[in-house]
C-alpha cells in the first residue's frame, strides 16, 4: 500500500468519503457498464420507479441534486427512450418523469447486474457492516450542515 493509500491519509472528512465514493462509484459503473447505464443512470431509474412518477423536485431532493444537474443526467435517459417527463396534471408548471416499457426492462437488465456487484460488495465488507455504512452514511446524508455567516471584517 502506497503513503498516499494508507488508512488516515486525510483527517478531511470530505477528501475521505470523495476518495471512497469514486472507488465504490467506478465499482458500480463497472458493474452496470455491460447494460450500457452508467452507476448514476442506474440510481435514477431505480429511484424514478420506486417513487411513481415523481415530479423533477422530488427526485433531486431524494439524490441530494439540484435540478439543473438532475435535467442534465436525464437527458440521455429521455434520448435513449428510457424515460420520459409529462407536466403534472393539477399544476402543468411541475414535470413529472415517469419509466417507459423500455426503461422498465433495461431497469430490470441493470438491476440483475447490480445485485452482482451488491453481493460481491457485501461478501467483502459483511452485511452488517454494509448496512452500518448505508446507515452511517444516511444520516451524513442528512445532517443540515450550513457555515456561519460571516461577521463583517472591519
């Protein structure tokens, strides 16, 4: 193991967990790749089906995205016919994005590929340590982190 790969490299929590999401990110791409998704494609069609036609809103509030980026990670989805997106029915300002036929199967071709990767994950780390670091990292995912405003410099 190189210095710059050793356990505690970074006291920053940032550059730790930046370091560990590319690994497990590139894992995950690896894993989908054959479906032809990338890792991220893969979470938005997952989250889009289990949450039944969301509105755009919604869904980059769940992944922690603003909506700029969500539109632009669709984008391809849209182009490949794997999803599409329909103005609300109540307030035509909202869209809403909802599975085709088509990206309902290539959800299900990625998620056969997924479990691969999820299992293997797994038999590595342990299942309840996974299910610690899924918990641990949840509640990161939720804390309300805000910087103090700044007092005035004089």
């Amino acid at each position: 193991m190189t210095e710059a790969r050793m356990p505690g490299f970074s006291r920053c929590n940032n550059a730790t967990l930046r370091r560990a999401a590319r690994s497990l990110g590139r894992f995950y791409d690896d894993a989908v790749a054959p479906s032809g998704l990338k890792g991220t494609q893969f979470g938005l069609l997952f989250q889009i089906h289990v949450s039944s036609e969301p509105a755009m809103g919604t869904i980059a509030e769940a992944l922690i995205m603003d909506l700029s980026a969500l539109g632009h990670t669709l984008k391809p989805l849209i182009r490949d016919g794997y999803i599409e997106t329909f103005a609300d029915k109540e307030d035509r300002r909202v869209k809403r994005v909802r599975l085709t036929p088509q990206g309902e199967v290539k959800l299900d071709e990625a998620i056969k590929l997924w479990s691969v990767a999820q299992q293997q994950f797994e038999d590595k780390v342990g299942a309840e340590q996974a299910a610690k670091l899924r918990a641990a990292l949840d509640a990161v995912a939720d804390l309300n982190l805000e910087m103090p405003t700044a007092a005035p410099s004089n």
